[in-house]
C-alpha cells in the first residue's frame, strides 16, 4: 500500500496505520521511535494540539491487552513527557482519549493539548 499524503482528503477509519505514520515525514513530529510517533495535529482543534500513537494498530484504550503492555507503557511515557513539557511552558495541559462513536481514527492515539479551541 503506497502511503497517501498528509494534506489530502481522508475518509478512512484509521488515519494513523494509513496516512500518519507512513507519511511522518511530511508531519510536524515532536518525537519518534521504531514504536511511537508524537505529532502536531494535522488539524489542531487547541491552540496547543499533539497526537501521540503506537505504531503497530492497537484500536483503542478498551481493547489494549495483556499484548500490547509494553507498548502502551512507551506509549504513556511519551506523553507524560510532552504534557510535562506543555504544562511548563504554558501553565497547563490537558491529556485525552476518546472511545466508541467519539473515536473518528480507530486506532488508539491520546491528544495531549493546551490553550483555547481554534475557530
């Protein structure tokens, strides 16, 4: 599968396995390794808005398994860094997951945000 380009139209249910994280390069990545990718979001809803993914498909926090431990660990560890990170700089952030109908990319990923929404 060839990857699609960041910019182009997505109406996929998993943007992460098929447009991010074979694409990184054309992202604004804030870290990566060979098992998570941390970037800003594409179309930031915050003033502050970064999405931090495992890079093999778990599809969300409810059907992480005794598997994907590790990984999820990784995983938890880059965003308590960058929310640290967020946190000094700007006073406060905020970390969140969505599940069900709320998950429009089904594949898991937590935003880790700060300031008000963008219009």
């Amino acid at each position: 599968m060839t990857a699609r380009p960041v910019g182009e139209s997505y109406s996929g249910d998993d943007f992460y396995c098929d447009v991010a994280i074979p694409s990184s390069r054309e992202l604004s990545v804030e870290y990566e390794d060979d098992h998570v990718l941390a970037f800003h979001h594409t179309k930031p809803f915050w003033q502050t808005h970064i999405v931090v993914v495992p890079k093999r498909h778990v599809a969300s926090f409810t059907t992480v398994g005794e598997d994907d431990a590790d990984l999820v660990r990784r995983l938890l560890v880059v965003v308590q860094d960058l929310a640290r990170r967020i946190e000094h700089s700007e006073g406060a952030a905020a970390v969140l997951t969505n599940l069900g109908r709320y998950q429009d990319s089904k594949h898991l990923h937590v935003h880790v945000h700060s300031g008000g929404t963008r219009s």
